[in-house]
C-alpha cells in the first residue's frame, strides 16, 4: 500500500495510509494460526471478534468493538479463512478496522478531507493525451463517462487536462466534495482514501462506492493505459494477474468497509445531490 497522504500542497499534519498506520509488526513473518475458531459477541451494543476464548485486539491493544455485526462478522470470517499462517497483509478489512479503531497518527477528519480534495488535481481519469489516438479514443471512450457521471453526482465541473500540467480544480468543486466527505464518520473516510489510494483515483473511488461501476471494472479503468501497453511490450500473466486480483481484492474491503459503516453511523444530515 503506498503513501496514500503524501500531499501535493502543503498539508495541515502528515497522513500515511491503513497499511503504513498499522505498527510494522502486523506485517511481519507470518505467524502460526493459534486459534481453531472464531466467533462474533455482541456487547452494549457493539461487536468483537473471539479466536477461541480470546478476544481480538488491534496492533495497540485495544479491544476490538464495531457497531456493525456483518462487518464483525466480514472481519472475523478474514481471520477464519487463515491456514496454516496468518496473512495479515492480505486481511484488508480487518486491517482497515484495526486503523480506523486506534488512528496512531491521531488524524482528523479535516486531514482526510483535505487529501481527498487534493488528490482530485493528480487524478488518473483526469490526464488524457492525444499523441496516440488508439489511445486518446479508448481513454475518451473509457474515462469520459466517469468524469460526466461525478460532475453530474456532485455538482461538479471538473474537467481533463490534455497536457502535463494538472487541472484546475475551484474552490467551489472542493466545497462540494468537502461537504459530502463531511458527512460522513472518520471510519468511513478511512474507507474511502483506502479506495483512492487502490485505484490512483477519487472519481473512481466514487464510482465503485456509489456502485456506478463494479470492483472489477474500477480496477479495470484504472490500469487502462498498462493494459493498453501490454499489447505491446507483452504480459507477464501471473504479474499481471496477481496485481489485478490485489487491486480489487483492495477495492472490494474498501467498498465493503464504507457500506457497512455507512448503515451505522450514518450523518441525517448528509447532503443529497
């Protein structure tokens, strides 16, 4: 997972993403499965997680509680499905609970907004070029409709830029996003820069949240211009397909983790546009 807050203006703190969040021993050598079987318990109204008598906890050792079962139960079904060694670097739920659960770096919902509105000027929908038309038509054809269908979803008037230098981004476009990410609880703004920072795109992500698009065919736009050269320079099928299969292995925990914390901690008055 790369350095999803790195941002392009100057920030108001240092953000890192849900992987780099996580303490360097939850990547670590993959340990031995300890436990046989996992459950989900309800508490006060909140849900954990057990591996056989142990109740789970994150990297920092708090306990673990959502207040969303299915998502409790989607985290424990993670731990569940662990052979021999447990592969937490492919455990993208649990991991992105265990972030939104102790947030290390103490991040605010007004630095993961700002990111989002920043990374809107680096993104990959938004770059198109016309050196190579067999290209530019599939980019146009492709990226076109997504960019049509955000403007219209948010109120937006965001538009491509056909050169190196980014587009131009109003502050009026950055209100209308801002609003809407604000909304929305910290948990699931962690969700969604977790699914920018899969597809290199906030239109994307958007897309693939508001179910305008399948998993699939985010990942797909995503890697348009590599498939596209692919054709070309040749494919390494199981390079290929491995990082296809991790993209959206990514997206779908990103997704997946917005919808169930959504039902939650819904804000009433969340902007409808």
């Amino acid at each position: 997972m790369n350095n999803i807050f790195k941002f392009l203006r100057k920030p108001l703190t240092t953000v890192v993403s849900a992987s780099q969040q996580v303490p360097r021993r939850f990547f670590a050598s993959p340990p031995k499965r300890f436990y046989k079987r996992t459950s989900v318990l309800c508490n006060d109204g909140k849900y954990e997680v057990t591996l056989d008598s142990r109740k789970l906890k994150t990297p920092n050792g708090t306990l673990f509680t959502v207040k969303s079962e299915p998502l409790a139960i989607a985290v424990a079904t993670e731990f569940d499905a662990q052979k021999e060694h447990i592969e937490r670097s492919k455990m993208h739920l649990s991991a992105l609970c265990f972030t939104a659960i102790d947030n290390p770096n103490r991040h605010t919902k007004t630095d993961m907004v700002n990111y989002v509105l920043n990374y809107i000027a680096t993104d990959t929908v938004l770059f198109q070029y016309d050196d190579e038309k067999e290209l530019f038509d599939l980019q146009r054809n492709e990226w076109d409709p997504i960019i049509q269908w955000f403007n219209e979803r948010y109120g937006t008037n965001l538009q491509k830029t056909m050169v190196m230098s980014p587009p131009n981004v109003s502050a009026d476009d950055k209100m209308k996003v801002s609003k809407y990410l604000l909304s929305h609880s910290e948990d699931v703004l962690f969700g969604f820069i977790f699914a920018v920072d899969t597809l290199k795109s906030v239109l994307l992500a958007f897309a693939a949240i508001d179910q305008r698009i399948s998993v699939e065919k985010a990942v797909a736009l995503s890697r348009l211009e590599e498939e596209y050269q692919s054709k070309f320079w040749g494919r390494v099928e199981w390079a290929h397909d491995l990082s296809q299969q991790e993209l959206q292995a990514r997206l779908a925990a990103a997704v997946l983790f917005v919808h169930l914390n959504r039902s939650e901690h819904f804000v009433k008055e969340k902007l409808i546009v």
